[in-house]
C-alpha cells in the first residue's frame, strides 16, 4: 500500500511538472506565432502601399504625359489607320 | 534566592470552553467563507481575476476595395498606425514630451493636455504613416532600454504610449472619379457616393480577441478568438480609362467657356452601364481639406435641369409612332415664331417649310410645338414617363433627384408645347442620357445600373424598333453639315445626337443670359455601343449654343472612348465633313 502511494506521489509529480513544461511550450509557440502575425501584419502593410503605388504608376494621366513629353508619341489620326477585320477561322 | 512560588491558577471550565468554541466559530466561519467563495462565487471570481490581466483587443476588418469594371483599383484601404496614450500610467519628461510633439507635428501644449486627461483612453493622433509610426516606436523602445541600462540616465522611460493599426481609404484616381467614389470618415465609414451607397457590402465585421498579457505587454494566451470579416470588394461597371478621358476633356471646356459647372455621363448603349460618370467643380477626396459642399455635388444625378432640345426627338417620335407624322411630313415654320394662347414661340431663324426629320436636324421649336400639340396630352406624357422622366434612375447612389414630369391633367396647351422641347419639364443628365437608350438599342429602355452587369439586361419597350430606326436617322442628320452639331462628327464613326441650349431657371424665372448646353448622342451608329451625355452649365465665354459648346466635348470624350474599347469603325476615315458654322447651328430651345 504504501509503495503504490509512492509511485502515485511520483506519478503525480511527473504529471505535474508534464503541465507545466507543455504550458511553456504553448506560451512559447503562441508567442512565435504573435510574432509570425506581426510580419503578416508589416508584410500587409507593404502589399497594400505597392498595390496603391502600382495603381498610381499606371494612372492615366501620367501615362499619357510620359508618352506625349517624352516619347513623343500621337494619336494615329484615323486616315492613317488600317483596320484589319478577324475572320473566324472554321475548325476542323 | 527565593524560591519562586507558582502561581496557582484556578482556572474554571466554561472560560476555557468559551475560548475554544469562539476558536471554533471562528474556524468554522473562515471554512464557510472560503466554500462559499470557491463553491459559488467561483465564476464571478474567476472572471473578475482574469479581468485582472486579460486584455480585449479589437481586430479591425479590412473594408473592400472598389476596383473599376477591368479590376484597376479605385479605392483601397491601407493600414496606418494611430498612437494612443493611457493617461493614468503615462510616464513623459517635458523635454520628452516637445521631442514627440515635434515628431508628431503636432503642439505640444496640446498633447499635454491630452495626457492629463481623467479618462484611461486618449488618441494622440490618428493615420499617421507606418514609417513616422516606426520611428516613434523606437524611439520610446530605446528611452526604456537605456533607463533599464542605467538608473541614471538622463531620460525617464517613457510609459503608457501604444500604438495600433487602422485603415486609411486611398483612392489613387484622385478627382476623376470623385463623385462616383464618394470618400470613408475617419471611422472607415462610407459618407458619400458609391462608398454610402454600398456601406453595407464594403464595410467588415470587427473581431475581437481576449487575450493574456504577461507583465512585458507581450500576448501569451488567447482566451477567445473572433476573427474580423473583412467587407467585400466591388466592381463597378465604370472605366477607369474613359473616366480619366472624360474628366479631361470636362475640364478643358468648363476652363475654355468659363462655366460654372459641368456633367458627363458615359452609357454601354448595349447593357445600360455606367462607363464613366464626372462633375465639375470635383475634388480630391485623398485631401479631406478640398472638400465643400460645392465640390461635392454629383450633379449628373442631384441636379435636374430643363433639358430643352434635347427632348425634341421624344415627341417626334410619339408622333411618329402612333402615326400623326411620319420622317418626310412637311410643316410650316414660318416666320419662326409661333403663337400659343398669350405666349409666343421662337426659333434661331426663320425656316420655311420643313420636314420632320429637318426639324430635328435643325432643332425648330416651332414645328416642335405644332407636332406635340396635334398629340394628346397623355400620350405625350405617357412618352416621357416611359422614356424615364419624372422616375428615380435607381441607381443605390444617396441623392439621387426624379426631375419633375406634371401630371398631364394639369397641362395646359402652351405647356404641352414648351415641354415638346424641354422646357418646364426637368431631369437629370443621367435621366437624359438613360432616355437616348431608346434610340440606340431599337426602342427599348434599358436599365443603368453602377454595377458590373454579367448577363445581358432586359429592356421595356418605349416604341418600336422602325420609329426608333427613324429617329437614328434623323438623330445622325443633326451631327452632319446643316444639322445642329457637325462639331460632333467623328472620323472613321458615324455618330448620331442632339443638342440642347435651355434657357436657365433662376427663381422661377428664365434667366436672360444664363443657359445650360448640352448634347446627347451615341455612336456608332450602325451598332451602337456607347451613349455620351455631356452638359456645360452656364458657359460665359461668348459661345452658349450646345452644337459649340457640348457637340466638341461629346466628340472628345466618345472618339476616345471608342478606340479605348477597340470599337470597328462604320464609315470611311475621311467622313468628317467640316464647314464654317452658320447661325442654323443655333437651337435655342
């Protein structure tokens, strides 16, 4: 009787100390995965201003005042431009 | 020595009994009161204690993103940072405290006070850049590392400033699509446009988590987790590039004719979608300090005006529809002017003899009014009710106006001949450029709509497709040589439309020298695709007369928009015929 007393006491102990190390890997872990969420969040953050930046580079307005100033490109005038029609192209 | 005698005490029962039962009792109460905590207070304590170190943070849910029809992006939100501070424990020297506020540029007096403030709670400053945030940030990570480093250091720790993420509504298209876009509070809420509109579509549902701290401030446990529901994103049926198009060639002639204001709207003949819809005066809604409550008007929706002549094609059409007149009537127009009851109807110029399709063409008010008042009164009204007028355009946008049709009860003949071309009648320039759907897609109506339409819409037939075949016809007259608007003509298209110059109401009396311009038309017109609507409000640069001042706007902004959408052309390049204008370009009415 006292012997099994014993190996529960030990028993308990080792359960209890099992908690305790899980506990503080779970902490440990969650604080990973905070830190993990605060680079999803900066990585966010980047995305949004490149998103906003490629919508900006490409806005009309700057396009065309880039390919008139510099480029000197025009709008063909509509004489000089030849419309080719698409025939559709029978399969089989 | 003495021996010291021991005291003998007698010391009777029932004392010592009254020590042990009150060392009982008090036993007994401390068990009482430790069950009735542990047994059934444990909830309530057990919350309270958490409450002690858990935290609940909100999770902000991303609002949606506008994109226009091809997936460019008209309005974005990105995260920006906002300091807040906790007043009870914050911890600042005055050299401290200068030294934020000139990074926040803000003053410091100002954040002073803010910080003495009773409440546990106060922004500092809001949507700041994530970069300025950074630096902030570091800085008051280095005040605590260098105070823990040495306990004299100079510079306190600095306590009780955090930070924490929000979004910020971005629209990179600026002032061309102000008025369709509308702009976000502060709050993220939607305050006008497409974003009140569709508040409920593009807002998120906040999340929230309870959380552990430890005593760093670092998360260690999640107690509950709600994620946020970020809102959805939202195709407008707009293009942006027409839109840009649209906007630029607006600017131009309100500058050029020195109006107050002007509208285009941009139509799919085909499916009845909004391509493109902008006002002047605008503003920028990424810069709130732009904004007035002038800016703001989205005119092509709110503001309803006569339209004048650009009615005319609905009354000729009735006509020609229940068969009163057909293209090659001739009536009398001379001398070009008219007399109805006490008033007297003009034209620019006396015409003669014309037939209906010229009286279009050439815009006549006096054979306008003799065809509408051979109708009945509720034919014609029964016209423009099913052409749209005097009805919403239900769109979803806040504001929108209905314009005013009278009951046709109520006309009185000078009225029904004045109405004939658009005058006592009102709409809006998107009422207007809906109503030309009937013309352009064979004598059907056809929904707008702001929205990116998937499936072919369903129409409701106003008249039918040989009527509206007529009026194609005579629609393309007005924009050649002897029409009203040749400066309409576009090469390589064939291009159909009417003009409009309508006298101003102003305190319910026509302003002399005030008019509104305008021109509807669509092209081209073997198939067509597109339906330009534009109105010049009060130009005051000499020329008023909407084949001069709308017809060239119209031109820009459809020739544009036909070689953005890869349209074929119809008619030969060299179509355009041009001439010297003569005062038949005049359609005062």
């Amino acid at each position: 009787m006292f012997k099994l007393n014993i190996f529960f006491v030990i028993m308990l102990m080792a359960c209890a100390l099992g908690v305790v190390t899980s506990q503080h890997m779970v902490r440990k872990l969650f604080m990973a995965l905070e830190k993990e969420k605060v680079i999803e969040q900066k990585l966010d953050i980047e995305w949004g201003r490149l998103q906003l930046e490629q919508s900006t580079l490409i806005m009309h307005g700057r396009i065309e005042q880039i390919a008139k100033d510099r480029l000197n490109m025009i709008v063909p005038p509509a004489t000089s431009v030849q419309i080719l029609s698409i025939t559709p192209v029978e399969q089989r | 020595m003495i021996n010291p005698i021991k005291p003998q005490l007698k010391l009777s029962t029932w004392r010592s009994l009254l020590i042990f039962c009150m060392l009982l009792l008090g036993l007994v109460s401390l068990a009482g009161r430790a069950a009735y905590l542990q047994g059934m207070n444990h909830d309530f304590l057990q919350k309270k204690g958490e409450s002690r170190y858990s935290r609940t943070l909100e999770v902000s849910a991303d609002r949606g993103m506008i994109t226009d029809r091809n997936g460019d992006i008209l309005a974005i939100s990105s995260p920006v940072v906002s300091i807040y501070a906790d007043p009870a424990v914050v911890k600042i020297s005055p050299e401290q405290l200068k030294q934020l506020a000139g990074m926040l540029e803000m003053d410091s007096e100002e954040i002073n006070a803010k910080i003495n403030r009773k409440n546990r709670f106060v922004y500092l400053k809001r949507q700041i850049i994530p970069d300025d945030a950074e630096k902030i940030e570091k800085w008051i990570k280095a005040t605590k590392s260098k105070s823990k480093a040495s306990s004299k250091a100079k510079e306190p720790a600095i306590e009780g400033i955090y930070f924490t993420y929000e979004s910020k509504r971005y629209y990179p298209a600026g002032e061309f699509a102000a008025h369709v876009l509308g702009f976000t509070d502060v709050n993220d809420e939607g305050q006008e446009g497409v974003e009140r509109g569709w508040e409920t579509v593009l807002a998120g549902e906040l999340g929230q988590r309870r959380v552990i701290k430890d005593n760093k401030g670092q998360v260690i446990e999640d107690l509950e987790n709600r994620p946020p529901k970020p809102g959805k994103d939202l195709v407008l049926s707009i293009d942006r590039r027409i839109q840009y198009r649209a906007h630029e060639e607006l600017k131009e002639a309100v500058i050029a004719h020195k109006a107050r204001a002007g509208s285009i709207v941009v139509l799919d003949a085909q499916t009845g979608e909004i391509l493109a819809l902008t006002n002047l005066p605008a503003y920028n809604p990424n810069r709130r300090s732009t904004i007035t409550n002038e800016r703001i008007r989205n005119r092509a929706l709110i503001d309803t005006f006569e339209p004048g002549s650009t009615l005319k094609p609905f009354t000729v059409a009735i006509a020609m529809e229940i068969g009163k007149v057909n293209a090659n009537t001739v009536l009398q127009t001379s001398p070009g002017t008219w007399q109805v009851g006490k008033k007297t109807i003009r034209d620019v110029s006396n015409k003669g003899e014309l037939t209906v399709a010229q009286i279009i063409q050439q815009s006549s008010n006096v054979g306008t009014a003799k065809i509408a008042l051979s109708l009945d009164s509720q034919t014609m009204w029964e016209m423009f009710n099913r052409s749209g007028f005097g009805a919403l355009t239900n769109l979803g946008f806040p504001g929108e106006a209905s314009g005013i049709l009278r009951p046709y009860n109520k006309w009185r003949p000078i009225e029904q001949a004045t109405m004939s071309y658009g005058h006592g009648i009102s709409a809006s320039l998107m009422q207007l450029a809906r109503a030309y759907t009937i013309f352009s897609s064979g004598g059907e109506l056809k929904p707008v709509s702001l929205l990116k339409q998937d499936t072919p819409v369903m129409g409701q037939r106003v008249i039918s497709r040989d009527t509206a075949q007529a009026m194609s016809i005579m629609l393309e007259m007005a924009t050649k040589p002897g029409g009203t608007a040749p400066l309409a003509q576009i090469s390589g298209y064939r291009v159909a439309g009417k003009t409009g110059t309508a006298h101003k109401l102003i305190n319910g009396q026509y302003a002399d020298k005030s008019y509104i311009s305008t021109f509807v038309g669509y092209a081209p017109v073997s198939n067509p695709r597109l339906i330009v609507a534009v109105m010049i409000d009060e130009p005051s640069a000499g020329k008023y007369f909407g084949g001069a001042v709308a017809a060239p706007v119209f031109n820009g902004v459809m020739s544009s928009a036909l070689r953005i959408l890869n349209i074929p052309p119809d008619a030969p390049a060299n179509n355009v015929i041009t001439f010297t204008a003569t005062p038949e370009m005049g359609d005062e009415g």
